[in-house]
C-alpha cells in the first residue's frame, strides 16, 4: 500500500496522536511514559515556548540532555516550530560543544543543569537556555528557564501545509577532518525517504515495541525514534549507564518486552557475552537490526544461536545518507564462515554505484569506492562550502555521495565491505578522524609531534599514537591519557602512547603512516 | 585477620600491574598511585571498567553488582582494593 508523501516528520507524531491518543508513544529510562496525546501535547508547548523566545522556522535548537521522556518531547516541539535540532553529547568535553553550538549559531539550547556551564561559557551567549533536572531552588543564570516553565502554555498546531520536505530536521556533528566537527545538515524529506523504506521492509504496527541504544547525537536514533511514531508504536529510551552495562541491557529488553532492537554489534556483542542472555524469555522479540561497523561473524553466530527467533539485518550507510545498503541474515550462520556478512544491496530510496579509481563503474568483482544518490542523501555540510563540494560528484546532473567506503559488488549477495579509503576509522560505531586526535594532542605543551594510526585485531580497533617531544622529560602515559580526555570523547582516547626519538618520515618528508600502522599491528 | 586472606597491600599491587598492563602499557608503576583518580579523570572509559571490574571478579573470587562499580568503588585502585577486602571478608 502507498501513500501520499508527507512534508514532515511533525506529521506523523499528529496522526498517530489522533489515531492512537492513548497509547504509550515514548517511555523514558526511568518508566515514566508519556501517551501520543500527551507527547504531542507536550512538544506543542516546546515549541509555543520557542515561538514565543523568537526562535523561527529554519533555526536550530541544541539539546545536551540525558535521555528522558521531556528530551523526546523537546525534539518534537523543535520540529514542530520548524526549527532544527542540534543532538551533541551532554557528557562530551565542554569545549568541544560549545565549537558545536557557536558553529551552527543555536538560538536555544535544551541543557541538563549537570552541564549548563558548558552552555553558559558559550561567546556569545546562546539566546535562550532551557534547562531540566534543576534541583528546585537552584538558582538560574540570567536568560535559563526551567524546563517546567517553559512548558506551561499551550500551542495550536501549526497548518500541515506550511512545512515542506527540504526544510532542516536536525544536525547531526561528525568528525571533521580539520580537527572541528562537521554538521551534516539532514531534512524532513531525508528524514522520511528513510522512515518510509523502514515500513517497508520491517513492516511495523502500533503493537511493537522499538528499544532505542543509540543517543540522539548518533543517527542510529531516527530509526528508533520515528519509525515507532509513525505506527503508533511505543519507543524504549535507554540512558548512557545502562546501555554499557551488558546484563542491565539484557534485563532491560527482557522487561519491556522489546519487539524490535537496534544497536551496534559491539553492544550485541556485549549482550550475548556477558548479559546471561539464554536466561530471559525474549519471546517477543522478532527483529534485530546492527549498524555502525562489521559485526565479525563469530560473534553474530553466537548472538543467532542464543537469539535464533528474530529475523537479523545488517544495515549500512553513514550519517550523510542514513542507511543506504542493507542485508538479510540467513537463520543459521554457517559454522566454517569466516567472512562478515556483505552490505547488501541499495534500499529502496537510494541507488548505489561503485567507482574505480578514475570514476569508472569498477564492475562486479573488482575493489572501489561506493557513491550513493537518492532522497535520504543529506542537504551538505552546516557552513562547509569546501568539503560540501568535495563530498559530492556530479553525474549527469545527479548528486552522488562519495562514502569513502571501499566495497566490492558480489552479484549474488550484493557490496561487500572492504574498509576505509581515507583516515577515518569506526569504534564502536562512531566514527573517529585520526586527525582530530593528532590536533588534540599538539595542544600538549610538551609535544612535538604527534601521528595517530589505528590497527584492527580480533575486530577490535585499536588506536596508537606516536609522539617525540622537544626535550626530556617526557610526559607520562598517564598524563597523556589524562590530558586527551579533557580534549577528546572517550571513544577517541588511544589505547596506546609510544615516544619516538622522531616519528618516521617517507621520502617526501611526510608522516610514514605506513611504516607506525606496521609497528602497532606488531604490538598486540 | 585470617591467615589466608590476602593482604590489602598485594590486592592493590595485582591491580596496579593489571590497569598498567592493560590500559597504560609503557608506563611506570611509580605514576600509577594509590590514590590516581582513574575514572573521574577519563583515564579508563566505561568499557575499560567493564573489563576491570571482570578481572576483580574472576581473579578475587567475588561478584560486584552494577551498582558497586561506580565512582565510589573504581575510581581509584585504592577504593577498589577496600571492595574487595570488603567482599572477601564479608
């Protein structure tokens, strides 16, 4: 069945509050659950509040807040006011969220109190800060409000017909490559090219039960988020302690009885390790999905004996696009397969084409690099003209989005990933620039140079760096270790400090990256 | 104290050589104090915590509950060395 295309998300959230008004449409980590009605009703007032505040369509709105209920809230009162919202990590370090908030110029900002310095230390100053979880009596620097009295006025609907689909949803920052994160700017339509190819293929209904790993700053949560609301079915927030914690996230899928999971394989990994999975009755559980890296094959065996039911799919694609390239597992993985299961074929809403070296359609069998086109494709880069343009090649007039990615066409089973091109790598599915690190750590007064490379091993990655300084003493591991977690999220700290006397230098005069990747693969 | 319980000063000595091995190798234990924040200052993420806190578990014969492998307990090697004597004595 097809339907008439909509102009925004918002739309969505209003059908199935008056198709579903009391059904639970978002529970928090905490149980609190707020109905269609009440989630609706509650956005509407967020967005009333930034009406009233002057935020207008085409803004964007930041949120650093733990999840809860009120966060998703916030979100949808965002969109409602044709507003951008803008997800960074509330834990991440301060100066890294302010580089965020100052480059996409927020007009708000949804702060929890345990991070509103980080808001506040912000030049200029954020229009207007909202903060939740203040403890009652704290006292509020000038322009915060409570989140409690942000919300007190009620707000019509904006007309449907106002909104159009190339209008900003949200932004989401990667890394960049100058050493500043980058904003991948995405839209309604981008947004909802990919909802709809969700229905699709997962064919969703108001009974089921979506779990949602993945913050809001990692685009893994479109899908928990929206797929949910269009069909009137509920989504299960799962805050930052329990989502590392393999045994409470076992318990937690088991007690909300979660029909359809979406995660990292590194966090069902964890599960089928250490979270006694075989213990729970995970009866209704009926898909898994994976995205965000490899999932090495030994362990998505051990996961499909454990959890033999659902149905597994491993979706592909970066921020940029959404996912663009998807797969079905197979019921039984083979004992003797070595092999991760390829990427699959283009979804529905995208259409994919492998390049060799010159641009040319490398053909079936032979390496390149994927480009993929299509209505999830993002808008560009927030304030990037540069490497917006790079992003990009023009084929007949047609967009396409160079992924870097390295794939192999397999016309049976579809692209097969093969890594890489460039210097970023993925952890635990985020993705990391080794040049950031670098950046980072030439801050050290002490540091003269620095080369980052990373190593991959057991499917595990690995980062090193490689330092000399400018005279002894030098500074130790602990420091160093010490000093990139106040400039870099934790995902991003090496593993590994090595000092050289000099970092290894090619002909050329440039870094040897080679010759350090060598070195560190030998030191595991 | 009983004869066979180990002594506070070697549990904390195991721990040492297991956080530099594991997650600061190159380093010289005499950095790695007693009282170095390890948590608190980002050294070891939550993931690194996650394979300590398993290490504590098979090698000191004791369970932690999620709710024990906080900041109060693993921030710094001493705290968790009082865990554990805790634990075992307990």
């Amino acid at each position: 069945m097809s339907e008439a295309k909509v102009a925004s998300l918002v739309h969505y959230l209003e059908r199935s509050a008056s198709r579903f008004p009391d059904r639970f449409a978002v529970v928090g980590p905490d149980d609190r659950a707020l109905t269609y009605s009440e989630l609706n009703a509650a956005a509407g007032r967020v967005a009333a509040f930034l009406a009233s505040r002057r935020v207008s369509p085409g803004d964007r709105a930041g949120l650093l807040v733990p999840k809860s209920v009120e966060a998703v809230a916030a979100i949808w009162g965002i969109m409602k006011a044709r507003a951008a919202y803008v997800p960074i990590d509330w834990k991440t370090p301060a100066e890294r969220a302010r580089s965020i908030l100052t480059d996409c110029d927020t007009r708000a900002v949804f702060v929890h109190a345990s991070a509103l310095e980080t808001v506040t230390g912000c030049e200029p100053p954020r229009a207007t800060i909202v903060v939740l979880g203040a403890a009652p009596g704290a006292v509020l620097p000038e322009g915060a409000v409570r989140w409690e009295e942000a919300v007190a006025n009620e707000f019509p609907d904006l007309p449907a017909a106002v909104r159009t689909r190339d209008e900003l949803a949200y932004i989401l920052y990667t890394s960049g490559s100058t050493g500043k994160p980058k904003g991948v700017m995405l839209s309604h339509g981008n947004a909802l090219s990919f909802v709809d190819w969700c229905s699709e293929v997962f064919e969703p209904n108001e009974e089921d039960r979506f779990s949602n790993h993945a913050p809001f700053h990692f685009d893994l949560s479109v899908l928990d988020l929206y797929v949910s609301i269009k069909h009137g079915a509920s989504v299960h927030l799962i805050d930052d302690e329990t989502g590392k914690n393999p045994k409470q996230l076992a318990a937690f899928a088991e007690r909300r009885r979660i029909t359809i999971w979406y995660s990292t394989p590194s966090i069902l990994h964890l599960m089928t390790s250490l979270g006694n999975l075989r213990q729970g009755d995970y009866s209704h559980l009926r898909t898994v999905l994976f995205a965000g890296e490899v999932f090495p094959v030994k362990h998505l065996r051990e996961l499909k004996r454990i959890w033999s039911k659902p149905v597994c799919y491993n979706l592909y694609g970066p921020t940029e696009t959404n996912v663009c390239t998807y797969s079905r597992i197979p019921e039984t993985v083979p004992e003797e397969r070595a092999d991760p299961y390829p990427i699959g074929w283009a979804c529905s809403h995208c259409q994919a084409l492998v390049l060799d070296t010159d641009n040319r359609p490398a053909g079936p069998g032979a390496e390149g690099v994927l480009y993929i086109a299509g209505e999830s494709v993002f808008q560009g880069y927030w304030n990037r003209p540069v490497e917006e343009q790079k992003a990009f090649l023009t084929i007949d007039g047609a967009r396409w989005y160079c992924t870097g990615d390295v794939v192999v066409e397999d016309p049976e089973h579809g692209f097969i990933y093969i890594g890489r091109r460039d210097r970023m790598v993925k952890r635990r599915g985020y993705r990391i620039e080794l040049d950031d690190i670098e950046c980072a750590l030439y801050r050290h007064p002490r540091i003269r140079e620095a080369a980052v490379v990373s190593a991959t091993a057991n499917g595990e990655v690995r980062i090193g760096a490689y330092l000399s300084v400018a005279e002894d003493p030098k500074p130790g591991i602990l420091e160093m270790k010490m000093f990139c977690a106040k400039q870099l999220p934790s995902y991003m700290n090496p593993d590994l400090f090595t000092f050289v006397g000099a970092l290894p230098r090619t002909s050329t005069n440039k870094v040897d990256y080679t010759t350090l990747m060598k070195q560190l693969q030998g030191n595991h | 104290m009983e004869e066979n319980s180990v002594n506070i000063q070697d549990i904390r000595e195991v721990l040492r050589q297991f956080i530099l091995t594991e997650f600061l190798p190159g380093e010289s234990s005499n950095n790695l104090q007693d009282d170095t924040p390890l948590r608190t200052s980002g050294v070891l993420d939550s993931m690194a915590t996650l394979k300590l806190v398993s290490f504590v578990e098979s090698r000191f014969g004791i369970e932690v509950e999620a709710h024990e492998a906080g900041i109060e307990n693993f921030d710094r090697i001493a705290d968790i060395a009082t865990l554990v004597t805790a634990k075992q004595t307990g």
